[in-house]
C-alpha cells in the first residue's frame, strides 16, 4: 500500500530541522504528544502517514490522521499540537509549500472551463481524505532521496504532479486561489502580510480593506472567511504570539515585551496574554524559562 511505503520512506529521511535535500519538500516527525504549541501554518501541504494532529484557527478545530491532508493557503498564526505520537510509533507527516506562481503556472496550462468556478473565499485550512494519486506521487517524490542525481530533473514534475491532483481534488478551491492574483485569498493575503509586518501600530480597518484592494464590507466578510478571525483579533494573535517569544529571552521585562509588541496598558496585556495561553506572562516566562520554546515547525 502507497501509505506504507509513504511511512517507511518518512521514518528513513527524517532530519531534525524538518527539511530534505529537495527544495519545498518537508518531512515532519514527532516521537510524542505535546501540549499545543502557538506557531504560522506556512503555505503547505501537509500529508499524515502516522500519527495524527489538531490544529485551531481563530474559533475552528482542525483535526487530520493517517490517511488524511491539510491544506493552508495563507500563512496564519495557529495553535497546534499532535495527539497520537510515540517513541514506538513516532507522528510521520510529508509536506510541500505552496508556491503561488508554481500554481499559477499550472492554472495557465489548464484548458479553460476545466475547473469549477470559484464561490467566495474558502477557509484557508482544510482537511480531506487523500486520494491514493496524492499519497503515490508523495512516495515517488521521496523516493527521489535515494536516487539525489534524479532530483533536479523529476523533482519538478512531481510537484506538479501533486498539485494537479490538489487543484483537482476536494479542496481544489482553496489550492487554486493561491495561485490567482485577483482571487479573494490573493487579497486577503495581502493583508494579512501587512498586519504582520505592522501588528505593533494600530490601524483603521478602512485602510488595510483599502490596501487589499476590496470594499470594507467585502474585506470584512472575506477575511472572516479565510481566517476565522476579525482583522482587529488577528492583529492581536500576532502580537500575542510575538510576545512569547520575546517573553523566552526576556522573562524579567513582562512590561517591557508588552510595549514591544503594541500593547500602552500593561494590565490589558496580561489579561489578552492569560486569556490566549492559560497563564500569565510572569508566570508563563518561568516555565519558558525551564523548556526552552521549540522553533515553529515546516509544516503543520
């Protein structure tokens, strides 16, 4: 079964640091549970061969297992953890990033009227059975590791194979609108990148809906879509977010983090941080203090 050979190929190439000697493949691997862990989802694929993980996005629960993939078109700021990993039977995961202009390519390529029509913007994470095409063109692409002087010539074919079967599969319309300049999630990703890039200053939603080249009712309705969240609510995940990490290096500064990332009022920002992460920064900084925060991983 290609999901076999999927795992054996995982458990044999996996590095620490997620990544592999093909550019944009990911390989993830977890040897136990952890408790959920704040990080962005990047633009991937992400495909369980063992194991299996929840993701939260805003107020939405993602769960996915062996058997299963999750799609993230718009890297947002996530909460993650896997549920079924041991030393004996490690969380195996095979992961691609999605690359808009790869995708764009391949949508030029595609007879016009091939593919549905899209309807509104989708979520920006989805979760759906693999098809056996998928998961056999994961385990050729793997295969491609043992044989490295095949890499830069199948490797790119392969991708393309697998995002052909992505946009042509149950969650084709969120894969398909990465890869359209004018697309909903193209505009909602636009702002999304500048509220990262500005999540320290506050801002006029007009403005960003502006930026993001839509009308403020539509900016409000699409963003909501694609991240569960409201503008205002994702700033501050980003925020919070950028806090504990601050938080692991500076743990006697608790006011100081908070001015960092925006916040005028330390009380507001002990409050907005308990509710987020369960504790306090004061209190959550002695035990980042303890287990030092392990870095975001490649792929969700």
């Amino acid at each position: 079964m290609p999901l076999d050979e999927l795992r054996e190929l995982l458990a044999r190439h996996a590095r620490p640091d997620g990544t592999t000697a093909i550019d944009g493949v990911l390989i993830g691997r977890a040897e136990q549970a952890h408790l959920p862990s704040a990080s962005m989802s990047g633009t991937v694929l992400a495909l369980i061969a063992e194991g299996a993980k929840t993701l939260a996005l805003g107020d939405r629960v993602y769960e996915y297992r062996a058997g299963q993939y999750l799609v993230a078109s718009v890297d947002l700021p996530v909460t993650g953890h896997y549920t079924e990993a041991s030393r004996e039977r490690p969380a195996l995961g095979f992961g691609l990033v999605l690359a808009p202009a790869a995708i764009a390519e391949l949508l030029l390529d595609t007879p016009p009227g091939s593919l549905p029509r899209a309807h509104g913007a989708p979520s920006a994470l989805a979760v759906s059975d693999a098809p056996v095409e998928l998961v056999d063109a994961a385990v050729r692409m793997l295969r491609l590791l043992e044989t490295p002087r095949d890499i830069p010539v199948l490797a790119p074919m392969i991708k393309r194979e697998i995002l052909w079967r992505l946009v042509t599969g149950e969650q084709g319309e969120t894969v398909r609108q990465i890869g359209l300049a004018d697309s909903n999630i193209a505009h909602v990703s636009r702002a999304v990148r500048w509220i990262r890039d500005n999540y320290r200053e506050a801002f006029r939603v007009e403005e960003v809906a502006q930026l993001s080249g839509m009308s403020l009712s539509a900016f409000y309705r699409n963003f909501q879509a694609v991240t569960a969240m409201s503008p205002i609510q994702f700033q501050k995940q980003i925020r919070l977010q950028q806090a504990r990490l601050l938080l692991a290096t500076h743990p006697d500064d608790v006011t100081g983090v908070g001015h960092a990332v925006g916040y005028d009022s330390p009380s507001q920002f002990s409050r907005e941080y308990r509710r987020h992460f369960g504790a306090p920064p004061s209190q959550d900084a002695t035990r980042l203090r303890r287990t030092a925060l392990t870095p975001a991983p490649a792929m969700p």
